[in-house]
C-alpha cells in the first residue's frame, strides 16, 4: 500500500512537507500499511523461493531418474536376442544347418532391437565418398580403376546411434591418382 503525498514545490524543485503529512496518525497508519505490505512480500517471496527449490529438487530426481532406466527400453529389446542364443546353446544335437539358421535369425532379431533403439549401420560400400565423419580410413590403396578418396573395401561396419556415431565404420581408401 502506497500512498502519494500531494506537497507543494518550492522554486528549487524541493518539496516540503504539509501538516496533515507529518499527523501522527497518518504516519502510524502509513507505517502499518507498510508494515503490512511488507509481511505479503516476505511471504510470496519466500513462496517463490520454495517453489524454485521444490522444482529444482524434482529436476534433479528426474534427470537421475532418466539415467538410471535409460538403457531399459534397450535391454528389454536385447532379451530375445538372449533368449535364442541360450535355445540355441541347450540344443547340442543340431546339425550345422539348423545353427546357421537359428545363428540368421538371432541376427535378424538383433538388427531389429538395434534398428528400434535408434542404432543404424554405417556401410559405405565400394565406391562411396569417403566420409571422416564416419568413416575411420585404415589404409590408402592404390586403385587406379576408381576416384580418389573413395571406399574401395569395407573392414568392419560402422554404427550410428541417433545420428551420432558410435562406431565408424573401417574402411581402405583409393589413392590419389
């Protein structure tokens, strides 16, 4: 609660006070406005205060939180790959075809966990600009039959998870001419 004082100026731009402005009345009831505003302050203030300590707390609990289940969605994904690899183990009897089988098919489901978790394969191939990026050149060859600094030969494929890359893929890169 404010109250404005209508004083009189005098020519040098000061203002003296009036009577009823110095009733001591008028300036008890003022200072208990005051007074009063004060404590509403002191409270939203420290409302506010709390408020922002309270959110900060849960920001905190939450982030913590996201790290610690992060990778569930993931390992949820990986199970069946587990689950087919110890089938395959507790079935001594089968012939080499029927592992070869079961081995695609654990590798299929392991694409699909990976593909569904965001992690994509980096595989170039023959030709493809080399990219340092993602690529990791292990070697420069001669290769008069294609441009400079392209793949000529993919050592081991590269990984990308949420486009950022995991793993470059190895490769051998053309020469310059």
């Amino acid at each position: 609660m404010t109250t404005e004082h209508n004083l009189p100026e005098d020519a040098a731009g000061a203002t003296e006070p009036t009577a009823a402005d110095l009733n001591p009345e008028t300036l008890t009831a003022e200072l208990e406005g005051l007074k009063q505003r004060l404590a509403e302050m002191s409270d939203a203030y420290l409302r506010a205060k709390a408020e922002a300590e309270n959110t900060r707390r849960r920001g905190e609990e939450d982030v913590a939180k996201a790290r610690k289940f992060a990778i569930e969605s993931f390992a949820e994904a990986m199970l069946p790959v587990m689950d087919s690899m110890e089938a395959a183990i507790a079935t001594p009897s089968a012939t080499v075809d029927t592992v070869l089988e079961g081995v695609h098919a654990t590798r299929r489901q392991l694409s699909s966990a990976l593909e569904r978790n965001k992690v994509v394969e980096i595989n170039p191939g023959q030709g493809a600009k080399f990219d340092p990026h993602q690529h990791q050149a292990i070697s420069v060859v001669p290769a008069p039959q294609q441009d400079a600094n392209t793949v000529v030969t993919v050592l081991q494929k590269g990984f990308l998870i949420a486009d950022r890359v995991l793993r470059p893929a190895l490769v051998t890169v053309a020469a310059p001419k």
